[in-house]
C-alpha cells in the first residue's frame, strides 16, 4: 500500500510539474504573440499600460471590467469615434500589461486607478466604464466630482446583488493551493475552456471568430494576471455594498448603456439600481443586445459621449 501510495504521489507530482512547465511555455509564446501595443507609465511603483489616440480636445478614459484589457476599447471603439475625443484606455492594475504591487484590496485599485488618470493631467475626463469596472466609475465620481466630467456605463456593476466569486476565483487565491491551481492547472486548461464564457459575453450575436487573438484574451491565464483578476472578483460584491449608499453624491451627467439580454449580470437590477440613487442619470436599456454593446452599438455610445460633453457641468 505504502509503495502505491508512493508511485502515486510521484506520479502526481511529475503531471504537475509537467503542466507547470507547459504552462510557463504557452505563457510565453502568449507574451510573444501579444505584444504591449501602447505606452507605460509608473505611479506607485506600478508599471501600467495604456492605450493612447491622441489629438482630441475632450479627453475619454476607458477601464475595462474583469477577464479583459485595454484592447476591448481599441478593438471596438477607437475606430468608431470622431477625431475631437483623445481616447486613453487604461490596462487596470495586475491585467493586461498592467502591474498590481501597491496592494491588492480594490479600494487600494480604485484610488491607484484616480492617481494613474491624474498623471496625464487631463482636463475633466469623461470616463467610459464596462462591467466590474462600473463600481469603480461610480466611486470616482463619487470621491471626486470634481475631476470627471461625465460617466458612462456600459453593462455595469453598479448594484449590490448577487457574488462576483465562483470556486475557481476562490480557489486561486487561497495560499499554497491557490499557487498550484494557478501555475499548473489554469495556464494549460483555461484556454480550453474560455469560448463559453466568450459566447455568454456576446450572447444574443454571435461571438466574433477572432476575438480571443485581437483581444489577447489568453494574457489572463498568467498565474499573475489570474490572481489579480480572481482577487478582483472575490471583492466586488463587498465593494459595492460599501460603495453604493455614496451614489447620491454623484452630480455629473451620466449614461447608463445596457442590454437586454445580457448573460453575464441582472442588467435590470444595476441599471435600474443606480437610477434609483442616481434619477438624473440617462437610462438607455438596448434591445436583442448583450453583454458587450460597445462591440455593436457604437452610435449610441458616440451619442452619449457628445451629449456629455455638451453638457455644462454643475460643478
């Protein structure tokens, strides 16, 4: 018994050193393959990526949501927008080509996130937040309603409901077991497993074939970049019960862009949630859409950036 006991753990421990090694492989052929497209600045010791289209008058900043980075923007947007908005978008800390080593609660991100905007010394930025990052628009402009001009949401988390958390977000952060499921289990499979998270994402379209090569989604599976986005996600739910009551403070104009039949989160309850603390915010629910209405909606969110910056701000 002893000795099977024995061939098994060796067994064990060779798969994973194994799909550990593999693993570091396919991370670094992702590393060849993706490229940094954009620029870096250091705040904090954080190293971090953005994404720039310089040349417009109307600064936009953009902040992807979770599982993602600043080429979701550039991919969908930055084509589609006029020439007067200078577009930054940002790879949050921890994803994309970002580093996270200030910290790693998300009230430490969302204040790193306003130090990093604050760095290009932009005139009162509209800021156009997508899925987990729409708490953290909403904390910005509530913190600080003096430095945004305006806020859009697209198919945000804004209301307390529901856990951003699941087994494997869980699972990836703990000590020791999390390292393991990190290094050797995530870098091999996840890949395998990622097109029906992609499809929910595009849900009712279907998902666009070479979405995961232009939007380099495999950079996620980095035993880093899978931490920070698990820590992320393990934290949302807290995060939005404290940030929500703070809401009321929010004066700005902004637009709240989600689709009807999003697969990802309860669209009506963050929608309709933040109107309820928010009633002057713009309310516009897209019908046979999903998750992603920057990706076929462009017109509306052009529409709402114009209609931001037109606005005479209250403050």
């Amino acid at each position: 018994m002893k000795k099977l006991i024995t061939a098994f753990s060796i067994i064990l421990f060779a798969g994973l050193a194994a799909a550990t090694a593999l693993g570091y492989l396919q991370q670094a052929q992702v590393l060849n393959l993706c490229p940094p497209p954009g620029k870096f600045i250091s705040v904090e010791q954080n190293r971090i990526h953005y994404i720039e289209r310089d040349g417009g008058e109307i600064p936009v900043v953009f902040l992807h949501g979770a599982s993602s980075n600043s080429r979701d923007w550039q991919n969908s947007l930055y084509g589609n927008l006029p020439n007067y908005f200078h577009l930054i978008a940002i790879d949050r800390p921890g994803l994309g080509h970002s580093q996270r080593n200030s910290g790693n609660k998300f009230h430490e991100q969302v204040l790193l996130i306003h130090k990093i905007i604050g760095e290009f010394e932009l005139d009162k930025p509209i800021l156009v937040v997508h899925s987990l990052s729409g708490v953290i628009g909403a904390r910005l402009l509530s913190d600080y309603p003096d430095d945004y001009r305006g806020l859009i949401i697209i198919a945000g988390a804004t209301y307390p409901i529901g856990d951003g958390s699941s087994w494997y977000t869980k699972l990836a952060a703990l000590p020791g077991l999390g390292q393991i499921f990190r290094y050797s289990l995530v870098p091999t499979l996840a890949p395998l497993i990622s097109s029906a998270s992609v499809e929910a994402s595009f849900y009712p379209q279907p998902a666009l074939s070479d979405y995961k090569q232009q939007s380099c989604l495999e950079l996620l599976f980095s035993p880093k970049r899978f931490l920070a986005n698990a820590e992320d996600l393990n934290q949302i739910r807290p995060y939005l019960d404290e940030s929500y009551p703070l809401y009321t403070k929010i004066v700005a104009p902004v637009s709240l862009i989600y689709g009807d039949q999003d697969q990802v989160i309860y669209q009506f309850s963050h929608a309709g949630g933040f109107k309820y603390k928010v009633p002057h915010a713009k309310y516009i629910m897209l019908p046979e859409t999903g998750h992603l209405p920057h990706y076929f909606r462009q017109e509306v969110v052009r529409q709402e950036l114009e209609r931001i910056a037109s606005a005479i701000s209250p403050n």
